[in-house]
C-alpha cells in the first residue's frame, strides 16, 4: 500500500559540480539551498539583497547586479529617524550608522555584479504574487521594513505582467552570460498573513507564470513546491509556524537536488564533506 505520493528527482541536461558558479535569489528555498552549496564547498552567491519575495523585486535586482551604475539610492530610506533601510533589500541591510549602512550594501553589490558575469547557474525562487507599494515614492519594495501599512498599497501581480518582465530580463541575461542556465523554483512557504485563499490564488499565479518563462534549453523547473505540497504532505514536515518546512523536509529537498543536479562522483564528495563537517563540528563542541 502506498501512503505518499513520490515524486522522482527530475533529471536535467547538465550537471552542476564543484567548477560551477551558482547564485540563488529569491524566497527562503533560495537561502536554504544557497546554505547547502556553501556547507558542501560549492562557489556560491546566495541572496545578496536578501530574502525577496515577489517577481518584480526579484527582477529588479537581477537587473541592478546586470547594471550596478543604475542603482537608485533614493530607495534608501531613514525609517522614524532611528535606522536607514532599504526597499531594494531585506531587513538584514539596515542599520543605525549611514556610513556602515551604505557600504555594507555597496560591498555587497559589487561582489554580487561581478559573480554574476561568472556564474554558470542561476536558481530564481518566487515566493509570492503579493507586493507592496511604498505610495509617497510610488514604487514596489522588496521589504516594508515594519513601516505603517497604510503608507503602502497591496497589489496581487498577474501572469502576464511577470511573464513579460521576466521575459525581457532574461533575454538581458543572455547577453551577459550566454551559457548560463536558470532554474526556477516556488517557494512551499505559505504566506498565511495574506490568506490561505489568497496564497493559494498567488501560488498559482507563479506556477503559471514559470510555465511560460521555462523553455527546456536555457530556463527549467525544480518542483521545490510539489515535493513539500505533494510528496510530503503531513504536518510533521513543517516548523511550528505550521507555514514553514522543519529541518527534516528541508534535508529531503537537499537530497532532491543533490540526485537532480549532481554526478554520482559529486554525491560522493558531497557525502565526504558532509562527514568531514560533522566531525569538525564535533571537535569545535567539545573544545567549547
């Protein structure tokens, strides 16, 4: 008798090994596996704004690291005079100090735009159709930065408005890095502060979307969605936000990259490293 539904690995028409350069940006997935290719040693970039989690912010930044000189800093913003936020980047940038604040984000962004001429994979993971927009500078933030909800107006994107932005930055992309290949993912996180009807109308929103920007050749899918939704569909597989995937479905997603994406030889080394990680951990604790 079977009790799940299991999804095999998907195979795709290349493998990613340790000569690769890979940046992950978006939703939570791109931070948890970003975390998974640097604890195995893989040359990683992993959100360099931060967590993003609508189209339109991902996009936007894609488009800054493609052209850094044309970052707007009138997207910094001095929030109730006690920290300098930013609405391109996630609340982790903040800061008291200016000086700290604006370096920080340009350190960041000049590393970021120079892997990006070098990365080999691009994993783009959309978290929701919902975003918000700042209204006294009319534009769509990455993060409101627990600014008052009624200085900002709730838009739900549609199908064709991210499929022709995203169609035109990856054609952009093609120019800068002609062999790169993106993997598109949606985030299983569900956004419950906006509804479970609504998360449901937004995820579908954004399968349907990656739908059309998925070609085969240069752009693909990883059902990062389906395994958490569909193959591991039990409350035991989720934090106690009851929202998030625990530990135990996060490590099953790694394993579904690793048997997608990986070599049999790059699952071994993975496996070594992994050991060796374990081990070095385990003399730090005991020196501690």
């Amino acid at each position: 008798m079977l009790f799940r539904t299991n999804i095999p690995a998907p195979q795709f028409p290349f493998k990613i090994g340790f000569d690769d350069r890979i940046m992950l940006l978006g939703s939570c997935f791109s931070d948890n596996i970003g975390s998974y290719f640097d604890r195995h040693r893989f040359q990683v970039c992993s959100n360099p704004f931060g967590v993003l989690f609508n189209p339109v912010s991902i996009d936007h930044s894609l488009r800054i690291l493609m052209e850094p000189e044309t970052f707007d800093k009138d997207r910094y913003f001095y929030r109730n005079r006690d920290l300098w936020v930013s609405f391109a980047h996630h609340g982790r940038f903040s800061r008291e100090n200016f000086e700290v604040f604006e370096k920080n984000i340009d350190d960041q962004l000049a590393y970021a735009a120079d892997f990006l001429t070098r990365t080999d994979y691009l994993f783009v993971t959309f978290g929701t159709a919902f975003c918000y927009k700042f209204i006294p500078r009319d534009l769509i933030v990455s993060n409101c930065h627990k600014i008052p909800n009624f200085k900002f107006d709730r838009m739900r994107l549609d199908i064709k408005k991210i499929v022709s932005l995203w169609n035109t930055t990856l054609q952009k992309l093609k120019e800068v890095r002609p062999d790169m290949k993106i993997i598109f993912t949606v985030s299983p996180v569900r956004h419950a502060g906006e509804g479970m009807h609504e998360n449901t109308l937004s995820k579908s929103v954004l399968l349907l979307a990656v739908e059309k920007l998925v070609d085969n050749e240069t752009t693909f899918y990883f059902p990062a969605y389906e395994y958490l939704i569909d193959d591991l569909r039990d409350y035991r597989f989720y934090a106690k936000d009851l929202c998030h995937p625990n530990d135990l479905a996060v490590d099953y997603l790694e394993e579904k990259v690793s048997e997608s994406f990986f070599t049999v030889e790059t699952q071994e080394k993975v496996r070594l490293i992994r050991q060796e990680n374990k081990f070095l951990n385990h003399q730090r604790f005991r020196r501690d």
